[in-house]
C-alpha cells in the first residue's frame, strides 16, 4: 500500500520549550492512522506542522513523496491536505454555505456563484447525513455539533488525499459519531488516509488501523494495531500503570445542599427538579441537545428561569444573578474553560483568584499572598507546569481545567457543577479528574457533572440522570447505571432535536 504520509525526525522548538524531539510517522493511503498522547505530548504541534500553520525547526516532511511548503497551510491544502482543527475555525457571522467554501468560493465572473454554493454545500451536509442544516443559517446560530459538521463538510469541499481530524467527536452524540465513522470508511474506501486523534480509546478500537503514540515530543510507539489492549498503551502514552481508572464510588449524606424546583426555560429545560446531597456524586447523562448544559446554565444563574427555582442550602437563589451563587458557595466549570472559564492570557495565579480577590485585599492587593495561596491550590492539584506565574494559554487542556477546578477549591464553594469536565484529556488526566472528584466528594461537597461519556457516568457516580427532551427521564443509582441502561433512557423516541439554536 502507498505511503501518503512520512514525517521524518520532526523538531519543532518555541522559545523554552521542545515541543516535538524528532517525532517519526508514516500513514498509508486508504488507512485511519490514529495518534494518541497525553497532552502535552505535541500531538497538535505535530499536525499543525503537516498542515502548513507552523514551521518545523528542522525534519521533514513528505506528501505523496514530494515535500510540503513548510509554513504554507493554502499550500498543503492545495495539494490535498485538509485538517480539522479541535477549535473549529468558522467565522460565526458567515452562513453555513459561506463557510464551507471560503477562500474557494465558486465564481460566475466576477460575482459569487451563491446559488452553486448552496447545491454543493447542500450535497456535502447530506454525504455526511446533516442535509436537515440549513445552508444559509449562521454558523454562529448552530450548535456545537452541527458547527463540527460545517467544518467536515469545508474538509471535504476539495480534493482532499489525507484528512487530519483533531478530537472531532468530541461534541458529538453517538449517533453523529456513528454517522462520521461512516463518512470516513467511505473516504478511505476512495483511497484517502486520515490521521484521527482522539484521548477515546474505545473510538480507536471502532475506526482505527494502526496507531502511533507521542510522548514529551517523541514517538513513544508507532505501527501499533488498533487492537492494542488499553494497558500497553497507557504504558505507552504516560510511561508507568494507571493501576485505578475509577476510584471508588461516593455514598453521600441525607443532607441537601441543592435542590432545583420545576425549572423551565423554552425550548431547552421543560420543568426538571432533582437534589444534589452532600457527599454525592450526581451525574446528568443524555444526548447532545436534551438540554443539559442550559440546566447547569439555569442552576448557576447565567440564564434565567421562566418558571421554577433553585434554592441553595434552604435559602432561593436569585434567578439569572450568577453573582448570588457564587457568593453563596456555588461553582462552575462550564464546557468550553477555554472560551467561558478562563482569560488564556492571564497567568494560572491570576485566573485561580479572579472569584475571591477580596480576601487577598484591604486597601491594596497583596500580590505575594495571591501568588502563594494559588500555587498551594495548583499543586494540591498536580497542576503542571508548577508555575504559577505562566499563561493559562501555553498549558494543556487537562491542565487547563485543573485551574479552573483550583478557582473553587479557593473559593470554598459547596456544591460544584462540572460540564464536560475530561473533555479533550488523556486517560491519565482522566484519571487525576476522577480522583480529584471524589476526594471533594469526601471532604462533603455535592458535585453535579455533565458528561457524554456514559461508562464515565457509570464509574464515577452516586445518583445518574437522564434527560430527554429537556426532561428528566430516570434516574439510577450508581451500581445499575451500565452504558446500556443510561443510552437506553437518553434516546428519544422521536425526531433529533434541530441543531440550530435560538440566539440568546
């Protein structure tokens, strides 16, 4: 089989930092080649090398035997390289037709083709089963998985012979995840190789053929099959056992420290009421779209409700004044830190103490004590780099959140509220946020956690709910909440809900 991929001794250096230490890969036509690592490993520095976004310090790498512009992402697309980026590159005031053709658009003289754009896009949406997304919507106005759908779709409006996909089910149920694994089978049936990064080793298995894996910038393992039992590749991504996936299960108290009341706001929350005790783990499962990020959103008072109430520790919380809950000892880690959680460019210091500046203030703030208060939460956190004063932007993603995680530690919040909280992790940073989770749990902390992840639910939690449809549709204790039980409650009975969201 042709090699469509080489990458030879890649070396990639930022000021400080080697981020890739002669990193080799080869991917063959007609293959999924998956990448794993935990982060940090360069797996991102990595593809944005063959891409053409960076320039490579030295190395080499070949496209169908022939160099590529190093530095040139216009370049590499034009031969056939298209990547897919973890954070979507869409421009959100642009339509859905706009999008997929930019910087290609088709022309009719000097005008664009419009009317073109909209059949070709149309046909696109619909190769990947997406045809109910409107064409001329916003991109700004979708939901987050229909938004990674546009960008598949602007993928694969060229002629593309190998396509990069960076996490890309990350904010896709499992129906959509389906749905792409099928769009790739077909791609690599025409002859196209795919390079598919994912920290899902369960994803790896399903649509995989071979993998390579990267460590501190370096090829830790390569030509593995996607076989590979999970052992020998956690060895292989973090250099020792992860003995303990899962800690133990928390049991909880009687006492209730958060209690929602019929909340309602249309279209997205239809009248949900449920307790989160001290002591707990409670997780909210469902499908993308049923409504569980707008629930934490209702709960911490970034939206306001239109019926119902949230009362914490017995006193109502003032609906839509998230300045109430914080006060009050409520927190949230929502599911973009990067965009919703943290200022990237602030350092971890300054980004842990931003909620409770007061208590390192009279008159003037005392830097030093900020300073050291946030370095004992970060690394009671194994927080890496042990480094207080660097920018949030330059850590990994597990790192990230671990920041967020050390502001509410700081804050003494009670009851925490985790949206997606291992989102774009390594299995080892799983694990680290599964442990943190339940040492809080213990301390006596009520902990309400989204995730997509249903074996992650399954493992880590007292109480789960499923929401359907902006209800709750069951609830199961911790030890019958199988994959299957939760999947079997969280699919609806009828149609998917419309990816096109209102604007808020």
């Amino acid at each position: 089989m042709t090699t469509v991929l080489e990458v030879r001794n890649l070396v990639k250096e930022f000021p400080g930092v080697r981020a890739l230490d002669g990193v080799d890969l080869d991917v063959l036509e007609a293959e999924v080649h998956c990448l794993l690592g935990p982060n940090g490993a360069g797996k991102s520095t990595l593809i944005k090398c063959v891409s053409g976004a960076i320039e490579p310090t030295s190395g080499e790498i070949l496209f169908q035997g022939e160099p590529l512009p190093p530095g040139d992402p216009a370049g590499s697309l034009k031969r056939g390289v298209a990547t897919i980026y973890q954070e979507l590159d869409l421009v959100p005031d642009l339509s859905v037709a706009e999008s997929i053709f930019l910087a290609h658009e088709p022309r009719r003289g000097p005008l664009l083709d419009l009317d073109r754009m909209d059949r070709e896009s149309a046909a696109l949406l619909a190769r990947l089963g997406h045809d109910s997304i409107p064409t001329r919507a916003k991109v700004g106005k979708l939901r987050p998985a229909a938004q990674q759908i546009v960008s598949i779709a602007r993928a694969l409006s060229g002629d593309v012979r190998l396509l990069i996909m960076d996490e890309p089910s990350a904010i896709l149920d499992d129906g959509e995840i389906d749905t792409l694994f099928d769009v790739v089978r077909r791609l690599t049936a025409e002859g196209v190789g795919v390079v598919y990064i994912s920290h899902r080793l369960d994803e790896i298995r399903r649509i995989g053929d071979r993998v390579t894996v990267l460590a501190d910038g370096r090829t830790a393992a390569t030509g593995l099959p996607a076989t590979t039992p999970t052992d020998q590749l956690v060895e292989h991504m973090v250099g020792r056992k992860v003995e303990q996936l899962y800690p133990d299960r928390p049991v909880g108290t009687d006492r209730v420290l958060l209690e929602v009341r019929g909340a309602k706001r249309l279209p997205f929350v239809r009248g949900v009421s449920l307790e989160v005790k001290a002591g707990e783990v409670v997780g909210l499962g469902g499908l993308v779209g049923s409504g569980r990020t707008e629930l934490l959103r209702l709960i911490y008072g970034l939206d306001e409700l239109e019926e119902g109430e949230v009362v914490f520790e017995g006193k109502r919380l003032r609906s839509g004044h998230p300045r109430n809950a914080i006060a009050r000892g409520l927190g949230l880690a929502p599911e973009d830190r990067k965009s919703q959680a943290l200022v990237l460019d602030w350092s971890q210091t300054k980004n842990v103490t931003v909620s409770d500046l007061r208590r390192f203030s009279r008159i003037l703030l005392d830097v030093g004590k900020e300073r050291e208060t946030a370095r004992a939460q970060l690394r009671a956190l194994k927080t890496v780099p042990d480094d207080p004063d660097r920018a949030v932007r330059l850590l990994s993603g597990g790192n990230q959140q671990k920041v967020v995680l050390a502001r509410w530690l700081l804050h003494e919040c009670r009851v925490l509220l985790l949206d997606e909280p291992t989102r774009g992790v390594d299995i080892a940073t799983k694990a680290e946020i599964y442990r943190i989770v339940a040492e809080l749990a213990g301390t006596g902390l009520g902990v309400l956690v989204v995730s997509s992840e249903l074996e992650e639910l399954a493992h880590i939690c007292t109480r789960v709910l499923v929401m359907r449809e902006g209800e709750i549709v069951a609830e199961l204790a911790g030890e019958d909440a199988t994959e299957l039980a939760l999947l079997r409650h969280a699919v609806a009975p009828t149609e998917k809900p419309d990816l096109v969201e209102e604007v808020v």
